[in-house]
C-alpha cells in the first residue's frame, strides 16, 4: 500500500467517478483503475461499487475512506511545513441543520484565521445529510438538535454511523416571526395562537421522515404550509408571508437583521443542540476552537435572557 494509492481512492470517492478522478489526478484512467484494483486486492476487500454511473463506496469502503484520509490529510501537512518550508494550510469542516449560531462561530473562527492558508467549509443541509457528512469526514463536526419526539430514532441513526452525539446546551423552544407580525409583540405564543399563519419548515430530502425535521411539533396538522430548502429564503419568507417557524430561539442581528423575532413557545418543551463526531478519531485543534467560539456565542446569547432583537 502506498501513500499514492490513497491519494487515488480517496479522490475517487471525492468525485465519484474513476473517470473525472483520472482527469482531476492528470493519469490515464486505465492505471488509476489498476492502482484501485490492487489496493483492494491488497486489502483484501472491495473499497467502490462500480456502476455505469460512477462508483459508491461499500461498507468496508467508507470505514477504510476514514483511515485514508486522515493519512492523506497527515502527509499534506508534513509536506506544507518540512518540504517546502512554507506553513500548512488549515483545514477545517462542520455541517449543520439551519442555526444561526453555527455560522457566528464559523465566522469568528474564520477571522481568527484571517492570514493564514486554509480551507474552511460550512454545510447547512438535511439533519441525514449532517450525519452522513460526518460519518464519510466531509465534516469533522456535526450539529443536531434532539427532543423527546425524536431522540429514539436520531440516537439510533447516529449510532449506526459509528458517531457519538455530545450535547451542548438546552434551549426553550420559540416561534421566529417577523416584527410586524401581530404575534411579535406577545410575552410568549401557543401552537393555538399560530393556527391562522404559515408555516415554514425545512425539506428533508428523499430521507423526509418527522424524526428527522428540524422543527419541533412538525407532527400538528395546519391548514398552510410551506417547505424551503435554505434559511435565506425561510427568513424572507417569515417577513412576506407573515410565516412562523419554530426553532432554538437563538438568533443574530448580524446575520438575520432586526426583522425577526423569538417569542417563547408557552406550550413548546426545550430542544436539546449538540454536535456528532467521530469518537475513534480525536478531534483536531481547529474544531475544538471551534467549538470554543460556539459555546461563548450561545453562552453569551443565554445569558442576555434571550431578549428580542
């Protein structure tokens, strides 16, 4: 086994295809395909499916994935700090479900690495997506959110990923409303008071499940919905339909403006936000900082008795 042969599969599995990995790793693809052949012959099991539609990776695959990785990440940083005497580029992932505390601290962890060489990804997207993302090391962290109605089955899928949840803080569930909405002047809101508005929620993908929904009480039948894939476009929404949305609470003005509100759900329970890693591999210095800037944020948001912005 060598060092180049994980370059290959790892790329492969990147793009997906041997073909556009052959292309982006400038070799013919018929040496790639060999190189691939004779790991897994080495190894002893298949690492991709191959289809006419690019290859997947098996079982066995994904967990040998992880293991290339972190060898090839490794011997990109040696090479960056002793072959060409220059400092290593940081790298650094997190995927998220739609919070906006977990931008805040990706962006205070990015200032904080303004002059320096790095590569920082934020992915906001399905609460399986957020899973998977962390599972195949797209991201190192994950953050999740679990309540009483989903803790079972979410518990459940995270173990199966070979993850471990660790939870951060607990949080009263709120309803965001735009500051014109009648409601945005209440000391706190029922699930009764929101009959009348639309509600926004976020799609979940071909995985769509009620366990795997963002937002709390998404079992209620209401007489209008509407389903986004992006917070953008649900914020905007909050402001031109006079939508609601139920949520952490926590919010930023930076971020979200001072158009959208919390308002206590009176009738809501608390929603438990944490984030998943990997527990086989320790976590790096970047995403311990992070989660230093994360935990100050919400820290300090709490703190501030979750005042209306």
């Amino acid at each position: 086994m060598t060092l180049q042969q994980l370059r290959y599969v790892v790329e492969v599995a990147t793009a997906g295809s041997i073909t556009e990995a052959a292309r982006r790793l400038f070799v013919a693809q018929p040496s790639l395909s060999k190189a691939v052949s004779e790991l897994e012959a080495e190894m002893g099991i298949t690492i991709f499916e191959r289809s006419s539609k690019g290859v997947v990776p098996t079982e066995d695959g994904t967990r040998f994935l992880s293991y290339a990785r972190q060898v090839v990440e490794q011997a990109a940083l040696l090479e960056a700090q002793y072959k060409h005497g220059t400092p290593p580029r940081r790298v650094f992932g997190v995927s998220s479900q739609h919070y906006a505390f977990v931008v805040n601290a990706f962006a205070e962890l990015v200032r904080e690495h303004g002059e320096s060489r790095y590569e920082f990804s934020l992915r906001e997207g399905t609460t399986f997506g957020t899973i998977e993302d962390v599972r195949l090391q797209r991201s190192e962290l994950g953050v999740l959110y679990r309540n009483d109605f989903n803790r079972e089955v979410l518990t459940s899928a995270i173990r199966d990923a070979e993850l471990r949840f660790e939870p951060l803080f607990e949080a009263r569930e709120h309803v965001f409303v735009s500051r014109a909405n009648p409601l945005a002047a209440r000391a706190s809101v029922t699930l009764a008071d929101l009959a009348p508005y639309p509600r926004l929620s976020y799609d979940q993908g071909s995985r769509n499940s009620f366990y795997f929904a963002e937002e709390p009480h998404i079992t209620e039948q209401v007489d209008k919905a509407v389903v986004v894939t992006d917070r953008a476009t649900l914020f905007n929404l909050l402001i031109g339909l006079d939508g609601y949305t139920v949520s952490s609470g926590i919010l930023s003005a930076d971020l979200n403006g001072d158009e959208i509100v919390a308002v206590p759900l009176a009738d809501g329970g608390t929603m438990e936000l944490g984030y998943i890693h990997q527990p086989r591999r320790p976590l790096s210095p970047m995403a311990e900082r992070y989660l230093e800037h994360l935990s100050a944020y919400v820290a300090k948001y709490i703190a501030s008795g979750y005042s209306k912005q």
